[in-house]
C-alpha cells in the first residue's frame, strides 16, 4: 500500500476491501451529527441505497425536493473515485431547513424525529410525483391520493408506540403527541411506494370484551416501532413489554359492538406484517416531573445481532423472518438537548463506525459498549437510540 493510504484502508487490508464500496463521512454543518447518523444508517441498508440511487438514474431532470438532494448525495458517495474520505452534504441540508422549520436552525434535534420526517417525506414526494404523472398521462381521475400526496401518506402510518395508537411525528422524546393516524388500505386505494416495501408494516390491534368474549381486531400501518426501555433489559424484553396484554377498565372502558356498550375489555398489539428494514426506536428521553424537563434513560438494553420476532399475530404474513442488525444510531450524552449523534454500519461482514467525517473499522465485540448503563438514568453515556435490522431474506 502506498504512504497516502488512509488508516481506514489499512485497517480493512487492500484484499478485504469491498469492490465498489466506498466509505465517505458526512462534514457536520454546526448541529448536523442528527442527521449524519441517519443517513448513514439508511445509505448502508442496501434495499434503501438501491432505491434512492434508482429514483437518481430515472429522474435525471426532476426539480429539486429533498428526495432529489437525497438521491444526489448518495450518487456522489457510490461514485467517488477515492475509495474513503468525507464529503460535505450541503444542499441536502439546505434543502432540509427549507422544508421543516424545525430543523433550520443550530439547535440538537432529534435523530428519531428526522428519520421520521425524512421517511414520510419521501413518501409524500413519491406519491406526488406518481399522481402528476397519472395527470400528465391523461389517467387523473378516479379517487386516488390526491394533491401533493401528502393526505396519502399521513394515512400509511407512521410510528407505532406500542399503546395502540399510530403517531406522527414522536419528537423522540416519548410525548407521542403526533397527529394520529389510521390506516389505509381497507380498500387497496393507494398502490405502495417502495417506501412502504421497504419499510412498512402492519400491527394489529387485538381487543377481547370481557363480558362477551368478542375479539375485533384492528390493523395500523408503521414505519418504525417505538419500544420503552427497562433498567438492564434486552430488545427481546421491550418486545414482549409491547404486546403485552392491557385491561382497559374503569375510565377507558372499550365500546363493545356486540354489547352495544362500554365494557371491560384486554387489548394487545401484535405484528401481522414484518417489514423488509424493521426500524426499533428506543425511547429514551422521558418527561421526569421532579425535573420539568425530559431526561435520558441510559437504561442497559442488549440487542442482538440476530433477532426473530416472536410477538407475531396468528395470521401474520411473514412471522419467520429472520433479521440480520446492519446499522445501530447512537446517542451521545445526558439529554435529549445536548450531546453527539454516532452511528455503527454493517458493511460485507464487518462493522464501521461513523462520526460525522470520521470514519473508523470497529470489532463486532465494541457493540457491547453502545448497550448502556447498569446504573442510574442521569450519567452521560452512549447509548443504542435507533436499531436498524434489514431481513435475511431481501439480503
């Protein structure tokens, strides 16, 4: 090897280097490292980097939204003639800042909160530019998602928060005060995007009257799953804790049909449809009363690098995948208005972590380190905040 090699190349040896793969940090723009994060995680979660750089190869004339910005960057880093090094995404960031206000400014936003946003977003430009297409193409008409596809995509859910309502936008800090929404396709009106290939599935909500045994159920689309976390638990554990089975008495009595009146009822969530990319948001910025603000749950939780879902309905579609963890965000710190955003990447058998322009070869054992405390919820540490896990069998 050269004397100009990067210690990245050394690192991974010139024999072991991946053809056609290139390893590009992101500059950080001040406030950026949320973002960054992100969009490493997603551009090493192949189904997704394949999209974006398809919707690039097809759309070399389209005006530019943030999916194009998007589709540019990626194209830039797959096509790099150096095999490492950093690249500075500044028209996606300017682009970011001009469609959220939220986000145009120097504060520490929320990674959870931008992944939403950039995934419902994307969906949104997606179904626009398939509805004007059909205008174009003379097919208009006939009760499809209209306007800028934006009704569509509030409706294809969002994030489920395992309480049986679908959230807009979390925030990330476990308000879940987004918009509700309700599911779609009861009657198959909006064709799926690759988005929603990628990253959508379906939960169902049972509900059990107590006083005549009736089960309806209800489904709800989701792009992410948002788990509550436990001191020294594991992924497994935050599972089972949503889809546990909860009594609805008292005040928040269910409206049985059958009863023709509020009764007592069990309700439980549980997944009917396994998406290709399974997104696990980790909630751990909560709202402490004795503090008046929200504060980090550094809480231990393991996460495997395998994971079966078990807490699958009867009739689900896919309950045997098996997934395969490819990128973990982390977060870096004591709350959820300060700190650093970091991510880890698989990459053809070998892991990576990025730092904004920093990009160094880690061993598969460093994980452990991004678990978590065993201890209490107020010391600064780096913690597992968004897991990305992409089934085994789209590999």
């Amino acid at each position: 090897m050269g004397a100009n090699i990067s210690q990245l190349e050394r690192d991974i040896g010139s024999d072991q280097f991946p053809p056609n793969e290139h390893y590009f940090g992101l500059v950080n723009f001040g406030n950026t490292c949320y973002s960054n994060s992100v969009l490493q995680a997603l551009y090493f979660c192949r189904p997704f980097r394949e999209k974006v750089l398809e919707y690039k190869a097809k759309n070399r004339r389209t005006k530019e939204t943030l999916l194009s910005c998007l589709a540019d960057l990626f194209y830039s880093i797959a096509t790099q003639k150096k095999k490492v090094g950093s690249i500075a995404p500044k028209k996606f960031i300017a682009r970011l800042r001009k469609e959220k206000e939220e986000f145009d400014n120097y504060m520490q936003q929320d990674a959870h909160e931008f992944l939403n946003f950039l995934i419902n977003h994307i969906n949104e430009i997606i179904l626009a530019e398939r509805n004007q297409a059909k205008t174009a193409g003379g097919t208009g008409g006939g009760g499809t998602a209209g306007g800028k596809g934006g009704g569509a995509a509030a409706a294809n859910g969002i994030s489920a928060n395992g309480n049986g309502t679908v959230n807009g936008l979390d925030g990330g800090y476990g308000t879940g005060n987004g918009g509700s929404s309700g599911s779609t396709n009861g009657s198959g009106n909006t064709e799926p995007t690759w988005v929603h290939e990628i990253f959508q599935g379906i939960l169902t909500s049972e509900t059990r009257c107590l006083n005549c045994e009736t089960v309806s159920s209800k489904d709800e689309n989701f792009f992410d799953l948002q788990v509550d976390v436990d001191q020294n638990t594991s992924i497994t554990h935050c599972l089972r804790c949503f889809s546990n089975t909860e009594t609805l008495c008292s005040d928040n009595k269910f409206k049985c049909d059958n009863c023709c009146s509020y009764q007592e009822a069990q309700k439980r969530m549980r997944v009917k449809k396994l998406p290709m990319i399974l997104a696990l948001h980790l909630k751990r910025f909560k709202y402490m009363e004795q503090y008046n603000r929200h504060i980090k749950v550094s809480h231990r939780v393991v996460f495997p690098l395998e994971l079966r879902l078990f807490n699958t309905s009867d009739d689900a579609v896919n309950p045997d995948r098996l997934y395969d963890l490819m990128a973990v965000v982390i977060h870096c710190g004591s709350g959820p208005n300060r700190g650093h955003y970091i991510s880890i990447v698989k990459s053809h058998g070998f892991w990576l972590l990025f730092d904004d322009d920093m990009v160094d070869k880690i061993e598969a054992s460093t994980i452990e380190d991004f678990y978590g405390l065993t201890s209490d919820i107020q010391k600064s540490s780096e913690t597992g905040y968004i897991l990305f896990y992409q089934s085994r069998d789209c590999a």
